[in-house]
C-alpha cells in the first residue's frame, strides 16, 4: 500500500520512532493524528465513507490557511511502528495528538471538529505565549487516576499529578491521612506508608505540611470536647506533619471507611496517624493541607461562557436562519436574542475603540442601515471558540477561509464582515452588558457545607437563570467578613458570625441576570432560616439553614452594595485584560 504522505501534504507522515522524536520535539504547536494499519477492512470503510481521520484535512487546511502560522504543524503517525504510540494501538476511535516543543499538552478523541478547532486554537495562543514569555508547558495525562496495580509511583514526583487527582477529590474513593510530628521526628513515616499501602491503598500526593494552631484546631474540630485536645493540639503544632491522599478502589464502602477501620486496628498507626472522619469533610480538609489540589481545573460545566454575536444587517437580510442554525449545530447555546435598530449614536458608542480605525466610517454605515440581530451565547469556552469559527476579520482574507462563519455568510458588496464578536472576556461582558442589561450580585456559600450540598445549591442557581459569572473557594479572613458583613455589627450574634466565616474555606460566586436583586431574595428566603421554612419553604435557606449566623449562603443586600462586594472579593472584572 502505499505511503498516505502522497495523499496528505498537508500532514507529514510518521512511520517510524526516529521520525517520531523529530516532529513532536519542533517548536511550536503539532497537532498528530493516530492511527492503525491493523484496523485493515475497518479503516477502508472510515475512508470510503470520508470518514473520522480524513474528514479532518479540510477542516486542518482551512485552519492553517486562516491563521497562517509557521509554528503550527500537522503530522499523521502509524501506532503500529512506533513504540511511543504502544499504549494507543488496538482503539478504533480517532486520536489526536497536540505536541508542543516535545510535550503532550492536550489530546481530542474522536473526530469532533468543533472541539478539534477550539482545542488548535487555545494551544496555539498558549504555545505563543509561553515561547515570547517563557513559562512551563503542562503535560495533559490520559489516566488522570488509575494506575496498574503493580506500578510503583516515586512520592517525590506525586505533586507533579495533582491536577491530574483533583478532578475526583470527592470520590467515594478518597480520603486523607495526616502523619503527626511526633512520627517525623522519631523516623517511623516510612514504616507508617509502608503499612498503609500493604493494606491496599494507593498514596497520589504525599506533602509536608507544618500546621499553625488555627489550621489545627480546624482540622481536629470534631474533637473539640473530647478529653486530651488541647494536649494534641500542641503536638500537632510541635513540628512538619506528613499528609497523605489516599485511594483504595477496592474499599468495602468508601476509602474513608476503610481507612478508619484499619487506622482503629493497628497500634502503630492508631497512635502515629490521624484521619478524614467523614467523607463531607474531604473538600474541606483538602483546602486546608492541599490548597493546589482542592483548586482543582474546572469541569467542563464549570467552564461554561457566555459570549455575544451579532448579525450585521446585510448578512441578516439573506442568512438570519441559516447562521442561527450553524450557531447551533457548533455546540452554542442561543439563551437570548434581540432584533435591533441602531441609531449612529449608539453604534459609535459600541464600536468607541475603532474611531482611530480607517473602516470606521463603513462600520457606521453598514450597522445603521438596517437592523442587527444580538445573540447571547453560552457553550464551554465559549468566546475564543466563536471567534475561531468566525475567521478573519479582514475583508481581503475572508475568500481564502473557507467553512468560517464570516467565509460562509460574506456579503461579496458589503465593505466589512457579515458577523462580530469580542475576543476577550472583558469585551464579552461589556458588550452583553450594551444589548443585555444585568445585575451582578456575590453570593457566598458558607463554610462547612458539603459538596453535596453545594452542588445542589449551583443547580438552584442556574434553574433559576443566574449565569455564574465567576466562581472560586476562598478562605475569608476578618477584614473581609467586616466589609461584607457590614449590616450586621454591632448584633449579638456578630462576633459568632464572624468567627464562622472565618473557620473553613468558602465558596464564592459573581452572579448575573436581570434584576438579579430581585430574583435572589425570591431564590434565598430571609436571613433566618426559621423565617424561611414559615415564609418560604422552598427557599435556600429553609432547605440548608440551620440558624441566623449558619444560614447556608450569603448575598449582597442591593445592587450598588454588590458592586463593592464584588470589587472587594473578585477585583474589577472589567479591567482590560493583558
């Protein structure tokens, strides 16, 4: 047969491991695609059919001859005759490779083109940007958890996966295990592992960790009445601790089960070795010993934007339906529309930043000439997702970007493009913000709830609408919580609340909608939860309350305090970004 390199010339062809070692270690981006020779019969169906692999070289052609760019290389790679590509043979989904300067930086399976352009697009910027910048390239890992059983994993190379173990941090199949000082010191920590281990657990991040008194008595808060405490407290503050994360996937119940279990059955470790009590407690006490775990990457619904496109008034004349519908098709969500008729004032309000620009004058004219359609849209990564599909922006460009947006809809007679939108989340929120007024409010989730209930919490925010602007877990410190909290100093309940907020980690959001204000104090209930189950029943905090000071969430009482809120906890979020 012979070689695919005489019908791709696109894509140079790796058959070997020498040619391997010298197209993934190039500077720059190099996307590879994987495949078989044994697939035989299977694969001629694929490419009788155009399929999966060779379905992607136009979508690969139209990308290159977009962007024009020398650092970004396509390669096809036969798993058969390459040892690095072992691990890849015997699947018949289609694989592909993003190498950069020698490192596995991310991998799409399947022939998804959407995800393949969005995933070309974001490593190549990054690519860009670490090699004017400088910086470290982050290695995308496959099996994120799981490991043969009999692999040995050095514990000096465990933090270099965190990342990797953060995305299932709260798994029936988890827990944690503090090593206590007194053990450091008198060298018993190898033996302590040692037992752990033949015992079927697995150790994904082994840490030092010196606790000050506050992060211990946190951590031992369940034995606060307990006789001894203020005795272990002392010892657990006396020195470096050594913290383990622990998987058994084998575990009867849950790894935190077993774990207590043999911690309870073996004298050496019943007094060398402390444990996560419940599995409510493991995001807590993750945040507290392994802050760069528990800040784990974003799930794909955590990642979720929201971005704004517009129809000019030409292109909406020929194409309105057919662009909704591509829209659609590519993934995004139409949440909103608005059909609108733009005065020039309002037009050279918008498009401010061009008055310098020598099309100016043609953007003024074509977005006064009839009205633009505005959509709100959402879809994971969804502003430089559009904007890859959109193409060039540039008139003289648009008629070699074939299958873009802005190729696909021209208007041959118009002087600008059919479609815009904004490339930056700053711009994103300014420019919804024009056509979709909203209110943002901060909401905080209080210390102490568990992930169950969070999660359910989030759910309730967005069944009733709120887009969640932006989110993270923040331990408050008491500046802080006096600002925020202003409204309630000088109560009887203050410094109770305020030390509260200040004992674990909290969960923070920037929320938006119209008349946000309004629609929360409908969603949270009143401040006291025993109000709430009389007066509303259904609210949040009837259902996660326990009292006026644990009354599950907080919210800025009115939208010009949310401002300040937001400013105090999140910084300005419509700062330019670099």
């Amino acid at each position: 047969m012979a070689r695919r390199r005489q019908e791709i010339a696109l894509q140079a062809e790796i058959e070997t491991q020498e040619e391997w070692n010298e197209a993934i270690n190039k500077d720059g981006l190099t996307v590879v695609d994987v495949y078989q020779q044994w697939a035989g019969p299977f694969v001629d169906i694929y490419q009788a059919y155009g399929g999966p692999c060779k379905a992607m070289e136009p979508k690969f052609r139209t990308i290159k001859n977009t962007l024009g760019d020398a650092i970004l290389n396509f390669a096809i790679a036969k798993a058969d005759t390459i040892d690095s590509l072992e691990k890849h043979r015997g699947r018949c989904e289609p694989c592909f490779l993003f190498y950069a300067s020698g490192v596995l930086v991310d991998a799409v399976i399947g022939a998804n083109a959407p995800e393949l352009q969005r995933k070309i697009m974001l490593n190549l910027e990054e690519e860009k940007r670490i090699l004017k910048e400088g910086g470290e390239r982050r290695e995308f890992i496959f099996q994120q958890i799981d490991q043969d059983e009999d692999e040995e994993v050095d514990p000096r190379l465990q933090r270099h996966r965190s990342s990797s173990v953060a995305n299932a941090i709260t798994s029936q199949q988890y827990t944690l295990a503090v090593i206590r000082p007194d053990a450091y010191a008198d060298g018993k920590v190898d033996e302590i592992v040692e037992t752990i281990t033949q015992n079927g657990f697995k150790i994904l991040v082994q840490e030092e960790h010196h606790l000050n008194e506050h992060d211990a008595r946190e951590l031992h808060r369940y034995k606060m009445n307990q006789e001894g405490y203020e005795e272990h407290i002392a010892r657990m503050t006396s020195g470096p601790s050594v913290v383990l994360l622990l998987q058994k996937t084998d575990a009867k119940a849950s790894t935190v089960d077993d774990l207590r279990e043999l911690v309870n059955s073996d004298e050496l470790l019943k007094t060398n070795v402390d444990y996560t009590p419940s599995t409510d407690n493991i995001h807590d006490e993750l945040m507290l010993l392994l802050p760069h775990i528990a800040r784990r990457p974003r799930t794909p619904e955590e990642n979720l934007e929201r971005t704004l496109a517009i129809i000019r008034p030409s292109a909406l004349k020929l194409y309105k339906d057919a662009i909704i519908d591509r829209i659609r098709d590519s993934g995004f969500e139409v949440t909103r529309t608005l059909e609108i008729q733009l005065t020039r004032q309002q037009v050279e309000e918008f498009y401010a930043s061009k008055k310098n620009e020598p099309y100016y004058e043609d953007i003024i004219q074509e977005m006064t000439s009839g009205p633009s359609l505005a959509l709100y849209l959402t879809k994971k990564d969804a502003i430089q997702g559009f904007h890859a599909l959109l193409g060039p922006a540039e008139k003289n460009k648009i008629k070699e970007a074939t299958g873009t947006f802005r190729h696909d809809f021209d208007i041959v007679d118009a002087k600008i493009n059919s479609l815009h939108a904004p490339r930056t989340r700053t711009e994103a929120n300014r420019h919804l913000q024009f056509f979709f007024p909203e209110e943002r409010i901060l909401v905080i989730l209080k210390p102490n709830l568990s992930d169950q209930q969070r999660s359910e919490i989030v759910a309730a925010f967005k069944k009733a609408g709120f887009f969640i602007m932006t989110r993270k877990m923040e331990k408050l410190t008491s500046e802080q919580v006096a600002q925020l909290q202003q409204s309630h100093q000088g109560k009887d309940y203050y410094n109770e609340l305020l030390n509260y907020m200040t004992s674990g980690p909290s969960e923070l959001f920037v929320l938006v909608k119209e008349n946000a204000s309004q629609s929360w104090q409908q969603l949270v209930g009143p401040d006291d939860p025993a109000k709430a189950v009389e007066s509303a029943p259904t609210s949040l905090r009837a259902l996660y309350g326990k009292d006026l000071v644990h009354n599950a969430i907080d919210v800025s009482m009115d939208v010009e305090q949310a401002k300040n809120d937001v400013h105090l906890i999140f910084g300005d979020l419509d700062r330019e970004e670099a």
